[in-house]
C-alpha cells in the first residue's frame, strides 16, 4: 500500500470519530437548553404564583399610608384635646 491508501485508511475513521462527536455534542447542547428552558419557565410560574405583583404591592402600600394618615389625624385631634385640657386645669 503506498502512502496515500495509508492516510485515507487513518483518516476515514477520524473524520467519522469527529463527526460522531460533534453530533454527540450537539445533542447535549440541544437537551441541555431544553432542560434549561423547562426550568426557567417553572421559576417564571413559581415567581407569578407566590410573589406579590408591583401594582397589587402599590395597592397595599396606599392603603397602608392612607390607614395611617387617619391614625396620625386622629392623635393630632386627642394631643390637641389633652393640651387644651390641660392648659384649662392650669387655669383653674
């Protein structure tokens, strides 16, 4: 056999090694984004189904500034009330 039945002989089997591979690899890569895919959307339905959305957050945070504003009038009114009471025992 001279030189080149040689080299086609090697080669062959490598060339077919290194496509073997590269199918092989790109198989992985193929699974491996469908897992990555799969895990993102269940994160994504995981974050939608227990984390509070920023409109409803707002929601509650108004109502929350709003329940103490209230609360905050409502112990102007009775710090007024006991000044004046006071100011009138003072009096007496």
């Amino acid at each position: 056999m001279d030189l080149s039945a040689w080299m086609m002989t090697l080669a062959i089997p490598a060339i077919s090694g290194l496509v073997w591979w590269v199918w092989r690899l790109q198989m992985q890569l193929s699974e491996l984004r469908e897992n990555i895919l799969y895990t993102l959307s269940e994160f994504k339905l995981d974050v939608a189904k227990n984390y509070a959305s920023t409109q409803s957050l707002r929601e509650v945070e108004g109502r929350l500034v709003a329940h103490l504003n209230r609360i905050e009038a409502k112990l102007d009114i009775e710090a007024y009330r006991m000044r004046a009471s006071i100011k009138n025992l003072g009096e007496e």
